[in-house]
C-alpha cells in the first residue's frame, strides 16, 4: 500500500514599493484569482506575524502557501493558465520571490 505524500508550495514576496497599499492589494487580488486552480487543497495568503525570535525572517512582504496531494498536481499548477497569468499581471510588483516547496516524510 503507498503513503499519500501531500506536496506543500510556500512563496514569500518581497514587493518593489513595499510600504505601498495599493501595491500590496493588487498582489493578494492577483493571488485570490489562484484559489480557482482545481488541484488546489489548501490555500493560505498571509503577512508575517508579529513575532520576535531569532529564527524569525519576517523581511517578506506577503506570502502564499498552497497544498496539493501530488507533486504531479503542483506540476499541473505551474503550467496552469491562471497561474501563467498571475506571474505576467504581478511580476513588475516584486523584488523578490522565494519558494520552499516540501513533502510528506
């Protein structure tokens, strides 16, 4: 019997402007749109919390983290048209992006 190996993609944005409202709203509406994609299971927008330890890096503006129960499902999404439109209408937003992408032991 295989183990079911959920995959987890977590994406933290560093914005140009990243003080910028507007900014801000135009990344999280962008990112709203990705819900939409079926292989999607859980899906999280968030800003750092405030916390105060060493381990910390709360330098990022906005983050996404999305589950999938495949890695093939995770695949399916990078191509998926919705997420190919979200990077060419929000690219010009930030600086930096940074993923982590992780599974099941």
């Amino acid at each position: 019997m295989s183990r079911h190996q959920s995959f987890i993609h977590h994406v933290f944005f560093w914005l140009k402007n990243a003080k910028n409202q507007e900014d801000q709203a135009k990344l999280v509406a962008g990112l709203e749109k990705l819900r939409a994609i079926a292989d999607i299971t859980g899906f999280h927008i968030g800003i750092p919390a405030v916390t105060d330890r060493p381990v910390i890096d709360s330098s990022y503006d906005i983050s996404l983290c999305i589950f999938f129960d495949t890695s093939e499902a995770q695949d399916a999404y990078q191509i998926d048209p919705l997420h190919l439109a979200f990077i060419d209408e929000c690219k010009h937003l930030w600086e930096r992006v940074v993923v982590y992408d992780s599974i099941d032991i």
